[in-house]
C-alpha cells in the first residue's frame, strides 16, 4: 500500500512538472490541486508505511508529525486564498524545524536508524553493541541485526527461528 501511494504521489509530481512546462494542457486551478495532492499522499504514503513497519510508539509519533507537516502545507497549496491559508504555512515551517530538530536531537533514541541500516554499514549507520559486526572480525559478514528484537543474531540462528 505504501508503495503504490509512493507511486501515485510520484505521478502527480510529474503532472505538476508537466502542468510547467505545457499550463494551456491543464485546465485553470489545477496546479494547487496537483500540489496539494503530491504533498498530502506521500503524507498518507509515509505514516501507511510506518504503521505497516511497526514503528514504536515515539517513532509513530514523529512520523505522524512529519505527515501533519505535508498536510499543513498541501492545505496551503490547495487553499491558497483561504484567512487562514499563511497560518497553514506557518504551522508546516514549525512542524519541518521541529521534525529536523528532532533528528539533530537524535529523539526518539534510535528513530534516525533505517530500515535499510545493517551491521555492515558505516558511520551513523553502523551499529556499537559490541557483536562481531562492531570489532570487525570476518564473521562480521555471518552476522544480522534483528531490527524487531533489537540484538544481533548468527544467520544459523535466524535459520532456526
């Protein structure tokens, strides 16, 4: 699911782009609708995503404040006239800086972890618990880092589970 609303919100990009280059294809006002609707599907697209990933609770919370950011600034994209359309924007500024504060914070503790991060990686990605990953031993290769349990296991021990 997450990835088809990842490809959705990739096709309204190259609409929006395409809307630039050629604006007599598109009919007037449909600009701020193809804006709006990039920024809010890869909002619904990112929490989808995090909710199928399992995040914990404090890593929920941040990506729904990341999602509310997009939403605040698709609502200005698609409601530009609106009293209230620069307090829309407002709120995505603050929300943007407060989600990349977080990360500078490194809050919650472990959120700036990927799901593409193994025991193989190298600076911020590679992992300090001490396993054979971390000395660089050769088994280092044999090792993985089981992401839902939180400790590194053999991949004989994988195997098993």
């Amino acid at each position: 699911m997450p990835l088809a609303l990842g490809i959705a919100t990739l096709a309204g990009v190259v609409l929006l782009f395409v809307e630039d280059a050629a604006p007599r294809w598109f009919p007037a006002g449909s600009h701020d609708a193809l804006a709006a609707f990039s920024l809010a599907t890869i909002a619904c697209a990112y929490v989808v995503f995090q909710l199928a990933h399992r995040r914990p609770l404090a890593e929920l919370a941040k990506a729904i404040l990341l999602a509310a950011a997009f939403l605040f600034w698709a609502a200005n994209q698609f409601w530009p006239s609106l009293p209230d359309a620069s307090l829309f924007n407002d709120i995505a500024i603050g929300l943007f800086v407060l989600d990349v504060f977080l990360v500078i914070a490194s809050w919650p503790p472990g959120a700036n972890e990927s799901v593409f991060d193994d025991c193989g990686g190298s600076g911020a990605n590679r992992c300090h618990c001490g396993c054979a990953c971390c000395d660089g031993s050769p088994r280092a290769a044999e090792d993985v880092l089981d992401f839902d349990a939180g400790r590194h296991f053999s991949r004989d021990e994988l195997n098993e589970r």
